[in-house]
C-alpha cells in the first residue's frame, strides 16, 4: 500500500477536525478520523464533538453518530490522527474491537 496525494489530502482533513477537540483534560489527545469511499468523505469527526458525551472517540463519532448508514464503511479508508485504541475501560467498547466487529458483520 503506498501513501499519495489523496491520501495526504485526507490526513490533513483528519488533522483540522482534530484541531476542533476541546480535551476533557489536559492529557487527553486531540484526534480527528475521516472515513473515505470512493475518493470521497462520507464522515468526519473529533474526540469530544458531541458536548453530552466530551470523552467519545472520534472513530466512535464517526461510526455511531456521524455516518448514516454504517453499512457504507465496508470498503472503505479511514484517516485517524491516533492510533484507535485496543483497551479502554470495562463499560466502553474498544475502537480496534468495535471495528473488528463491524468487519465481520460485514458493516
């Protein structure tokens, strides 16, 4: 897989909507997630976007309240300015389990 033009575009755009976050605490990253479908964004988001809810992940954003139809994440990129996490505390679901399960749902 190699990085192009496009790809560097779409980065840029996770990293301006990682530049919205207003961190719960000092410590907390600012992380922006763009998904991608056919050369076109089709969500965005940030940690923190949605004020009820400040400590959400940005791929949870985009996956739970910003993309209206998960089904068209199948096939397509995702540009996250962090890595998505694999741990998390008990009540909250990973973003690496949450994906993983999307893909074997098949959406």
């Amino acid at each position: 897989m190699s990085f192009d033009e496009q790809d560097e575009l779409f980065m840029l755009e996770a990293i301006e909507q990682a530049k919205k976050c207003t961190p719960e605490r000092e410590r907390d990253p600012k992380v922006g997630a763009v998904l991608v479908k056919n050369g076109q964004i089709i969500a965005k988001s940030f940690r923190g976007q949605y004020p009820d809810a400040p400590g959400d992940h940005a791929e949870y954003n985009l996956f739970h309240k910003n993309l209206e139809n998960r089904a068209d994440a199948r096939g397509a990129t995702l540009y996250v300015t962090l890595e998505p996490c694999s741990d998390r505390s008990p009540e909250k679901l990973p973003v690496m389990s949450m994906l993983s399960h999307m893909e074997s749902q098949g959406s």
